[in-house]
C-alpha cells in the first residue's frame, strides 16, 4: 500500500477517523509492562521495536498480549497524547478495543479501531501516511516516511 490513492476496506471495531503514518509492528505488544503510557515508547527489550514511540501513529498489530491491564494503559497513553492516532488489527481484540473505547467517550477523542486481514499487513510499509475513515476504508494518502526507529 504505497502508492497514492491504493486502499484497504477493512471492518470497524471503534468507529472514528484518523491519519498518521504506518507503523507494523512485528509482534505483539503487551500494554501492562511492555509499554509506557505516558511517553508512548515500547519499553519491552525483547520486543523487535523496542524504544519505538507510537504516539500518533496508525498502528497496525495483530492483537495485545497479556493483561486485562491493557484498556488501562490505552486510555491513558490516549488520554495523554502519547497513543496512536488509530489502530488496526489483524483480529478483534477486546482489550485494544475496550481501551480506545474508553477514552474516546471519556476524553472526547476519535480514535478508530480496525480490523483488516494479517495477510493485508504485508501489503503496509512502515512510514507510509495512511488516512482511516469511518467506514473502515485505510487509505494511502502521501509518500512521506517515518522512521521510527529514529523517533526517539
């Protein structure tokens, strides 16, 4: 999904809209332990992007792992500016989904919850802006690249 214009309909788990670049992460990621909230950065040192900051980013991860902490720790990093500006799944996850929910009605935020096949997180390029509308449909909308590897 690189070029202008190319798109993903995926099916709407937390209705919202959002745009922000691609970030896949290559596992899954606990929110309770492996995540700080309050700056954004995954602080698990096994995980394959480790010191990565998701803040406002549309994040693509097949599902959390572990805690039923985790709607905690997504409200809050939400809450506070830290989180991503959507995510995406490859499989609902009521944790992810509890959480932004949460803080949507809480906090009077937007932040859309998607589910889309694991095979489609191939067609992804880390960087890549990606517009999230409220019908579900990811859609490429510019070139500019992100590395965050570097974001630190």
């Amino acid at each position: 999904m690189k070029p202008v214009g190319e798109t993903i309909q995926g099916r709407v788990l937390v209705p919202g809209q959002a745009s922000g670049p691609a970030m896949v992460l290559d596992e899954t990621l606990s929110f309770w332990g492996g995540f700080n909230p309050v700056n954004g950065e995954i602080i698990d040192i096994h995980h394959p992007q480790h010191r990565a900051r998701v803040g406002g980013s549309v994040l693509f991860i097949s599902q959390s792992r572990g805690s039923a902490g985790t709607p905690g720790a997504i409200a809050e990093t939400l809450r506070n500016g830290s989180g991503p500006a959507a995510f995406v799944l490859a499989s609902a996850d009521l944790n992810i989904s509890v959480g932004v929910m949460v803080a949507n009605r809480l906090y009077e935020l937007n932040v859309p919850v998607i589910e889309i096949a694991l095979s489609q997180f191939a067609l992804i390029e880390n960087g890549i802006n990606i517009q999230v509308g409220e019908d579900g449909l990811l859609e490429s909308i510019g070139a500019d690249s992100i590395d965050f590897e570097n974001s630190i």
